[in-house]
C-alpha cells in the first residue's frame, strides 16, 4: 500500500557541528513526516549535526537521508535546495537558516521552530528546554505543594513544538493544495507547552480558577500504583470506591467545592486501592469513566500487554523504539530504515535531491 505522503518532498535543516547535541524539534517533525512516506533530507555541516550526538538520534532520524553540502555552499546552491522541497523545516541552528528562509518561493511552506517565536516580546531570548517547560507552565504545578517542583528529564517543550510543526506543515501543505500557495509557519515551543496542559489555562481564563499543586497524585495499590486524576468532579468516582456517603453530599456539584474536598476524596480513594490490584483498580475505572490508568516504570513500559497487543513497539536491529501515534488502514505509517550514515560532500552546486532524481 502506498503512503499517505509519498511524493512529499522535506528538506530539514539540522544544527551546526558542536560539542553540545542540539535542539530535536525539527527533528521529531521530520520523523513523523518520514514515517507517513515523506522523502526527508537532513542537511548537515560538515562533520554531521550536533544532533548526532543527542540519545534520541536513532529514533528521530530513522529512514531519512543525509546530505552534507560543500564547505561554502552559494546562494544559488541554497536556492537549489530550496526549490526542490514541498517542506522546509528549521529551527534557526544550521548555518543555512538565513539564506533558507530567503530562499523560500510563495510555493514552499517554511516551517520555523524557535523557543519563543521570531516575533513578539521574547523573540531574541535564548532558551534552555528546561526554561521554556517551565514558563510554559508545567513547574507551577507538578510536584507536592511543600516540595520543589518535579521535571519530566529530556527534552520535553521540543518535543511537544516537533508534533505541532509536523502537523502544521500538514495543514500548510494541504492550503497550498488549495489555494497554490505556500506557507510560513512561526512556531513557538513556548505556545506549544502551553497548549499541551490546557486546563491550567482554560481554568483560570473562563472559569477564574486558579489551579493549585496536588499532595500525592499517585494511589499505591498493592502490585503497584495508578494515577486517578483530580481535577474533574466526577461521581463515578464515589460509585468506583464504594462510597455512596460521598455522593449524598453533592461533593461535584461544583469546581469550588470538589476542590475543596480534594484531600478527604482521595484519602478515601487511596484506602479503598490498597487493597486491590493495578488492574482491578485500572478496569474499574475505566468501565465507569473515571480518569485512572496505571504508573508504569521501564521495564513496565517494555512488558505492557496493552502496548504488545497493538504491536506497537518497532524494531531496527537490536533496537526498540516507540511506535506510531495512529493507525491508518489505507496508508500505513512506520519507520522506514535506520538513521542515515554521514554522507560524503556533495559537489558544489548539487542538489540534495539529485539521488532521487529530482
């Protein structure tokens, strides 16, 4: 069967050569793309991208090609890049950014990734991952109150950015079926953190809550522990415990006082699983709808029966990476190869498609 994206043409442009491995955004996008059929070309300084060197570099560039350009490519040679891609993505690191974004036709669709966007009032700050995650939000709120805040390690505000640019240059490809013409997408890892945890945001905006941190958001069960999620008053969850004296007192009858009762609900929830099992807890809950699913570790992730029956661990030699986030029945997506070796210097004024025979 035929990919969903083949015929696409992706030129992405990795960072420079350094001793620090660079930003994953552009990378993560092109990964998706590659995966839906997409012909995806990583442009690398000589030496290969700083990219190489980051833990993720098998898992993001698999089934793409790389192409290293000559010591000082022209601007004809740039445009020639250019010209030949449906997609150009970046994210402001490779020394070709400028002359690739100038380069770009009203036929191309740009799709520019940076920490905060190349407009507005934080558009020159630089920017760890950590700091965005931060200001995005996540460190307000995880963790226990009484402790610092808690970080998810990895590069989280850029992987979050990669899967809004991948289908933002999907929507941008689509309009330019349309309408003919390109698209320059501006995105900000700062906006895409945001949206990922929407409810602190829409909380506060159309409700005028101010969400707090939780104590002790996991339950220990007696194989292990489960997340019941907190935020939303629901009275399955008192049907769930066995505990109709909690709904007698209309305890989700509104924001305000679901919240309130936070610590009593969930004591009363903790005592009832911890005489149960994950999965018991885990089927319950889901059989009436409440938020609940079980806190795996590593090694919980790899032996997940749900995860082996979806088959949706793939393998590349004697690697497993994660798998694709959807299914489709008429075309397919999945990993199409392993990284790409560093390729030899191109001539000077070759296209990078040229081995394609574009």
């Amino acid at each position: 069967m035929s990919a969903a994206l083949d015929g696409l043409t992706v030129l992405e442009l990795g960072p420079a050569s350094g001793p620090v491995s660079g930003p994953v955004s552009v990378g993560l996008a092109g990964k998706l793309l590659a995966d839906l059929g997409a012909d995806v070309v990583l442009l690398e300084p000589a030496g290969g991208s700083s990219a190489r060197a980051h833990p993720l570099w098998g898992y993001l560039t698999g089934g793409k090609r790389s192409v290293v350009p000559g010591a000082d490519p022209g601007t004809d040679e740039i445009s020639s890049w250019v010209a030949g891609a449906d997609v150009v993505l970046t994210d402001g690191t490779s020394p070709w950014h400028d002359a690739a974004v100038a380069a770009c036709t009203p036929w191309t669709v740009l799709v520019d990734v940076s920490p905060f966007g190349r407009s507005g009032p934080y558009a020159s700050w630089a920017a760890s991952d950590l700091v965005v995650w931060a200001m995005g939000g996540y460190q307000y709120f995880t963790g226990r109150p009484e402790r610092e805040p808690i970080w998810l390690p990895g590069p989280q505000a850029q992987l979050h950015a990669g899967v809004h640019a991948a289908f933002a240059a999907l929507a941008a490809v689509r309009e330019r079926d349309r309408s003919g013409l390109g698209q320059r997408v501006e995105l900000s890892e700062l906006e895409a953190t945001l949206v990922a945890h929407s409810w602190l945001v829409t909380t506060w905006a159309a409700c005028g809550q101010l969400l707090t941190r939780q104590p002790g958001d996991l339950i220990r069960c007696v194989d292990g522990w489960v997340y019941v999620m907190r935020i939303v008053p629901k009275d399955e969850m008192f049907v769930m415990i066995e505990r109709p004296d909690l709904a007698d007192e209309q305890l989700t009858r509104d924001i305000p006082t679901w919240h309130a009762n936070i610590p009593r609900i969930f004591e009363a929830v903790a005592a009832w699983a911890s005489s149960r099992t994950v999965a018991e807890v885990v089927e319950l809950g889901q059989l009436l709808r409440v938020a609940v699913t079980p806190v795996l570790d590593g090694a919980g992730v790899l032996a997940d029966e749900q995860l082996a029956a979806r088959q949706w661990w793939e393998r590349d030699g004697d690697m497993t990476y994660p798998g694709q986030p959807y299914r489709f029945s008429a075309t397919p997506s999945g990993r199409r190869g392993s990284a790409p070796a560093l390729a030899d210097s191109s001539a000077a004024g070759a296209s990078p498609w040229a081995a394609r025979g574009g």
